[in-house]
C-alpha cells in the first residue's frame, strides 16, 4: 500500500487550511478510523506474493510492515499538527 503512493507533499495546502480554520475559530478534532484496518501484509484481499524462499519472503514481509508504519505515522502526524493548529486534538 505505502510503498505504492507518489511522495506528495501537502504542507502548504495543510497550513492554509489550518490557517482558515483558526481565523473562523473551528477547532479540528480529526479521528484516524485507520486503526480498524489490518496492515497490507494481512489483508485478505491481498494477492499472494511469489516468492523463490523463506528470507525473501520474510524481507518483503519486513519491507511491507515498515511501509505500512511509515503510512500511518505520517498520517497520524498531519492530523495531529492539524489539531494543535487549529486548538484542537487528535483522536
């Protein structure tokens, strides 16, 4: 999943919106609902990777997990930063 995204960068567009939230004085207490979904490596829907060993597929194992945790870190910061922007907390 993660490691599929093109590297956006939305820190300008998160800092105006945050701005236009303080000077309305709306306070973001944005929830992460991501905590209900498994981790790539799990998803049942997932396609079976082809592997030729056991360390191959443990390090793609591995690499999936990280880019997973890196995903919901980033996404758990920006909501976060968001809500302190604007006095608010997330959730």
């Amino acid at each position: 999943m993660g490691s599929n995204l093109p590297d956006w960068n939305y820190e300008e567009e998160l800092r105006k919106t945050a701005d236009a939230f303080t000077k309305a004085r709306v306070a973001v207490y944005p929830a992460e609902a991501g905590g209900l979904k498994p981790d790539s490596l799990f998803d049942a829907g997932a396609l079976p990777k082809s592997m030729t060993n056991a360390h191959q597929a443990t390090d793609a194992a591995i690499t999936e997990l990280q880019n997973d945790s890196k995903q919901r870190n980033a996404n758990q910061a920006t909501m976060e930063e968001l809500a302190h922007e604007t006095g608010g907390e997330a959730h």
